[in-house]
C-alpha cells in the first residue's frame, strides 16, 4: 500500500469512494492485469468541523529512543499545532515508568506554551502505558465537553511492560470510554519490537 495524492475527487454524499483502474501488465503472461485500488475518504470542511478537545498520551521509554521514534512525535505535534484552530485545546501526558501530566489543557492560541512542552519531551524508564492512558482519560473526563470533540491520542511503539501489561486489562478501559464518548487513535512509531498488534486493539475498540 502506497500513500500519495493521487488527486481522487473527494466523495460529496458518502464516507469515502473506490476510484478503480486496471491496466495489462507487460512484465509477465499477456493475461495479467494489475488492478489499482484508490481510496478517497469524505473531507469535512473546517467551517463544520466542532473544536477539538485533543490529549496526547506520548510514551517516553527508552525504547522511544531508538530510531529518533521520540523525535518523530516531536515533529509531528509540532506540525499537527500549526493546523489546528487557536480555540481548539491540547493536553499532555507522558508515561515512562509512571504516568504525568506534562500540560494540562492549554488553547492553541497559546501555541508557544504547548511547543514548549513539547521540546520537553525526554526519554527515560520502563513503559507503564495503563498509568499514561488512565491519566489521559481522567484529563478527557475532567475537560468533557458533548459538543466538542473529545479524543486520546496515543503516541507510542506498543511495548508495555510495567504495570498491567495484558492488553484485556487496557482494552477493558478503553471500551468503557468510548462508550461515554471520548474516542481514542493510536499512532505507531518505530519497527523491529513495534506491538503494531496492541495499538491495533486499542485502535479497534477506542
């Protein structure tokens, strides 16, 4: 699966459309085609979208130093801060050997305070990602707001091992949430121990 913009035209009435498109292949028999699958998904104009209520759960283990993968969050936050609207609100929390709150929600119009913490951001310990993903839902729970958006996003590699480390002990809780309406992405960083496996039941049921 490759990534690019292909220039598909986003669908108007539907959640995404399929652009197909088949073509003789000369590399072997005469019979074979090779068909090209293109997913377009609906894009939500920034007038509709509601604000946001975004908190970043970041896994800061050693093992986020490998690969710059703790780098790599670092460079996407910063990217990510520079699209969103000054009325949106960005929290973080950080879990290494233990769970902390790094920002406690903070509006983009104060963009420079959450890049500040973001410059912060170091690696160090074990990975009790339970501890991190609970801070980061009391945080969501606290600031709720139903006509918001309301969303974790948890930053990490997927290794987990400290505290809880039996993926039904955090799926439990994610599923709880989701229920109450307070969504959760995963966000993978790295390759070789990456628990892509893990950040996709999170993904699942969050």
């Amino acid at each position: 699966i490759n990534y690019f913009d292909a220039g598909y035209a986003p669908p108007t009435n539907t959640t995404f459309a399929l652009n197909l498109d088949a073509a003789q292949t000369p590399y072997t028999q005469q019979d074979a085609f090779v068909l090209r699958v293109g997913v377009q998904g609906y894009a939500v104009p920034d007038d509709q979208r509601p604000d946001a209520n975004l908190y970043f759960v970041i896994d800061v283990s050693g093992s986020m130093d490998g690969g710059n993968r703790l780098g790599a969050v670092k460079s996407s936050l910063e990217a990510l801060i520079r699209s969103l609207r000054p009325t949106d609100t960005i929290g973080i929390v950080v879990y290494g050997s233990n769970g902390r709150v790094l920002l406690q929600p903070t509006p983009v119009a104060q963009a420079d305070r959450i890049l500040s913490a973001i410059n912060q951001l170091r690696p160090d310990g074990s990975t009790n990602a339970v501890e991190g993903l609970r801070l980061g839902y009391d945080m969501a729970n606290a600031n709720f707001d139903p006509n918001r958006i309301n969303r974790i996003i948890l930053c990490s590699d997927g290794v987990a091992n400290v505290g809880i480390t039996d993926p039904q002990g955090i799926l439990e809780t994610v599923r709880e949430q989701a229920i109450e309406g307070i969504n959760l992405t995963t966000v993978g960083f790295g390759m070789g121990n990456y628990n892509d496996v893990l950040m996709e039941q999170l993904a699942n049921d969050g």
